[in-house]
C-alpha cells in the first residue's frame, strides 16, 4: 500500500509525538510506500518563518527527519497545480489540496 501522510501527521510520526493516532501509525507501519508531499515542506518553512510557535521545526529539519524515516518526497509539477481548482471543496487547508492532485495524477493509471 502506498501511503501519501498530512504534513502534521508526518510531522507528529518523525518526532514520535503523542499526538500521532493509534490508527495513523499502524497505516504508516503497514505501508509499503509512504510519501511526503514538497507542499507540506512549504508549509512547514512558511509556519516556521512566522515565528508563531506551532512549527517547532524548520523545513531543512523537517526534509532530513522524512528522508530519515524513509518517507519518499512527491513533487508537484505545474499539471498537478493547475488542477487544483478542479477539485471539490472538502477540506478548507490550501496546502492539503496540491499533494492530492500531484498524488492523483501520478498513480491514476497504475
């Protein structure tokens, strides 16, 4: 099974944080693949630069601590942005909409 995690999850599973689900590291364990979407390193270095506190971490951190734990990084390519807009409005999050379009994209026809 390939496993595409939300920055915080990825996030809270590298840190071995308590606010990681039981059932989200089970899916992490099981998982064949699992990814890291380059959107989620945006978001973590443009929270980190605000200095407000909720991103104890910095992006360059971040990278290493998922190539670390062996999450492999999607990319997002211009196709993947530009569909954004195609998909519905089921989460308000801007940066959990790019990695599902590049995620989509990419394994559609596997």
């Amino acid at each position: 099974m390939r496993l595409l995690l939300d920055t915080h999850i990825a996030l809270w599973a590298v840190t071995g944080s308590p606010l990681l689900p039981r059932q989200a590291q089970m899916a992490i364990l099981a998982a064949d693949e699992v990814f890291v979407s380059v959107a989620s390193l945006w978001e973590v270095a443009i929270k980190h630069a605000l200095g407000r506190g909720d991103m104890p971490v910095s992006s360059p951190q971040a990278m290493l601590a998922f190539i670390d734990a062996g999450y492999r990084v999607l990319d997002i390519k211009p196709a993947h942005a530009v569909r954004v807009e195609t998909l519905p409005p089921l989460h308000g999050d801007p940066f959990a909409r790019s990695p599902a379009c590049s995620w989509r994209r990419r394994w559609k026809n596997r």
